[in-house]
C-alpha cells in the first residue's frame, strides 16, 4: 500500500498532495504458444540461402503474428577467405506485463494547493492508467523488423577484419497515452502506437599469436530514437505542460579491446570496454501556469 506524496515549494509551503485509491494486489497472466519452419538452399558451394517462418500466438491478442525470414551467405573468392552475410527477419516481441498491470494497478489522486498551502484551488481529480474499452482485441501485436549486413575478411594466416551493420525498427510498441494532457487528473490509455528505432555499426579485429595467444579489439557506433521519450511518470507528474517530448535520440559509441593468453588449464583473458553516450531531446518545453 502507498503512502501520500507531499510536493512543497522552497518555501516548505504544500503545493500537491497525491494520495492513491484502490487495491495495490493484482494478477497478471499471459498464455504465448508458438512454431516455425526452415530450410536452407545452396546453389552452389560458395551460396547459403536460409528461409523460415515462425508464427507466434498471444492469449491476451487473440492473434497470431507471422514473421517471415531470410539469410544468407556469400564466399565471393575461390580461396574462401571472405565471406558477406545478410539477412532480415520479423520478431514478435513479448508483452511486458509489469507495463500492463499499471492498468490494475491503484489511481492516483491528486490535489493542488493555494500560494499559503492551505487551501485546495484544484481537485482532488483521480488519474489513472487504462486499457482500451475492448481490450487487447482493438491493439496489434508489437513486432521487430531487423537487417543485419556483415562482411568477413582473413588477412594472412592469423588474422580476421569484420565489419557489420544492424538495422531494427519497432512497430506498435507499447504506450500510455494521455487523453488530457496538462490536467491532473488525467486517464492515460494503453495504445500500440510507439516506434522505435536503432542503427549500428560495429568494427572488429582478432588476431591469434604462434603461441595461440589471441588479441582482439572492436568498436561499435550505433543511435537509437523514439517517437515517445515522455514516460507515464514524468506527464502525470509535471502537470503543467504542454508539447511533451515527442522524439529523442541516443548516440553510443563503444570500444573493446582484450587480450587471450594461454595457460594450462584454461585461458587468462584481460578485457575492457569503454562506452560513451549521448541523449538528445528535441522539441521540449514545460509551461508553467501563473
């Protein structure tokens, strides 16, 4: 059970009260049942051509999701020493049931105060997440769609350069999406609206030593963006707003390096990584009222 939450301004004087409603227990179940079929073509000793199609079925949508998908490798030289890979597939992506059971969980009441902090000028109004008025059946089933590219290349006798690219885009992702915004007080509804995308290029080196010591190093480039970087919390509890992030994105950059040397049992290794990242919001303000 929660206890009340007491917003005060510097100085120390109440400017909102939320207190919560309803019954903190709750259930949440899903049933997923799924199958899939693959076969694998080779033309020739220097194409592999894989196809497949899984078919992936969610209690909770009454619906199945079919997700086609096709790979294949490419020796482009006689002496194999390099070799391309592509490939693209759909992927059915999980419910997250803890996003769901805010649904069932407890509403949120909240109360704004006068300058003195004594007397209400607003509510108490009762917010709450909900889902859509005919269930899950009015949704569509959130999915992955990813591209992958990546090309090998043996340098000498003991070295091996790779380079690969991934693409993956999200459809209907889960969202709460608020029916009035800047209002306490507010219904946010379940939708499958929300898109998310990634891009990433990642470089890589291995280089193994007479002794069978191995060095290797790779570095990753990759961004990510969204159509939804608000979440539920930060629009219920910024209330007085208007134009709410709608699209953001995050550029990472990541360099690992190591080390493999033999022992006699086993491998001593020395890996390190480093990472760097970088959020950018576009389009965001916050009004305030007067």
């Amino acid at each position: 059970m929660r206890g009340e939450i007491q917003a005060l301004r510097s100085d120390q004087t109440l400017d909102r009260l939320t207190t919560f409603t309803g019954s903190p227990s709750f259930r949440v179940a899903n049933t997923l049942a799924g199958g899939f079929v693959q076969d694998a073509w080779s033309p020739s000793a220097h194409v592999v051509a894989q196809m497949g199609v899984r078919v992936d079925w969610d209690r909770l949508f009454q619906a199945a999701l079919v997700q086609p998908r096709l790979a294949m490798n490419f020796l482009p030289f006689s002496d194999n020493r390099g070799k391309l890979s592509l490939g693209w597939g759909r992927y059915d992506i999980p419910l997250n049931l803890s996003v769901i059971g805010q649904a069932y969980d407890q509403r949120e009441v909240d109360t704004l105060y006068d300058p003195a902090g004594t007397a209400p000028i607003q509510g108490p109004a009762t917010g709450q997440f909900a889902l859509p008025p005919g269930g899950f059946t009015q949704l569509q089933q959130p999915y992955f769609d990813i591209v992958s590219a990546g090309y090998q290349q043996k340098v000498g006798k003991n070295t091996l350069m790779s380079v690969e690219f991934l693409a993956r885009d999200q459809h209907h992702g889960l969202v709460y999406e608020t029916l009035s915004p800047g209002q306490i007080g507010s219904e946010l509804l379940l939708q499958t609206s929300r898109r998310d995308k990634y891009r990433g290029v990642t470089v890589s080196a291995r280089h193994t030593f007479a002794n069978t010591a191995v060095l290797f190093g790779s570095y990753t480039r990759s961004r990510s963006s969204s159509d939804r970087c608000s979440t539920p919390c930060w629009e219920r509890c910024i209330s007085r707003r208007s134009n709410p992030a709608r699209y953001c994105g995050m550029r990472r950059t990541a360099f690992c390096r190591g080390a493999a040397f033999p022992r006699r049992f086993g491998e001593f290794c020395l890996p390190t990584c480093s990472i760097t990242a970088r959020g950018i919001p576009i389009a965001r303000s916050i009004s305030s009222s007067s």
